[in-house]
C-alpha cells in the first residue's frame, strides 16, 4: 500500500473487515494480506478500513426491538482479564430472544405444519 493511501480494493477491503470479524489481530492481518496478495498494509490502514464498520454497528446497536420475546436464552463465557495490574474473572453475556414470528418457515408457514 503507498504512503497516504486510504483506500484499497473493495475485495482487499471485504477480506480484511472479514478477518477482523474473525476476530483475527491487525498482526495476522497484515500477515495474510502480505502472503495472499503481496502488500505491505499498516496497522493504521488497516484500522481506518475496520473503522468503516462503526456507523453499521452502531445502527445495528440502535435498532428497535420487539416489545416481548417469549423465548430468551442466556449464556455467559468467562475470561480471565487484566485489570488494575491483575487477573480477575469477567463473564461475556449472549442474549438471544425468538419472536413467535421467528418460528415459521421461509414460507410463512408454522413450522411443523403440513401444508
């Protein structure tokens, strides 16, 4: 990538926001871009490409929800962390709520029904 660039391949740029969902280090990233395609990428070019997802996240974070679910699941992972110079447990929470309309087919259908 030239000094200043700011914009890359649409498909350069699908594969990095890609990894990065993966949950992959900017290390990595670059790592895999150099051997996939042969370019040397920045950490800063890469965060100025990850960067372009914050105003679909925050939409995403903003959107309405539905007033009831009838079906939640919790779960919670638990990582050790650093905070204040030692480890201490901190649980990640998953929340997954179904609508009744959640539960039909592609074709509108109830599940299960036969016809």
């Amino acid at each position: 990538m030239k000094k200043h660039q700011t914009h890359m391949s649409d498909e350069i740029e699908r594969k990095i926001i890609s990894m990065f969902g993966l949950g992959m280090s900017y290390l990595d990233i670059a790592r895999h871009i150099a051997e996939i395609y042969g370019l040397e990428i920045s950490n800063a070019a890469i965060s100025s490409i990850t960067d372009k997802l914050i105003p679909e996240i925050k939409a995403w974070q903003q959107r309405p929800l539905a007033s009831h679910y009838p079906f939640v699941w919790l779960d919670a992972i638990h990582y050790k962390v650093k905070q204040d110079g030692r480890y201490v447990a901190q649980a990640v929470y998953t929340v997954l709520g179904l609508t009744l309309e959640a539960s039909r087919n592609a074709k509108g259908k109830p599940s299960g029904s036969n016809g």
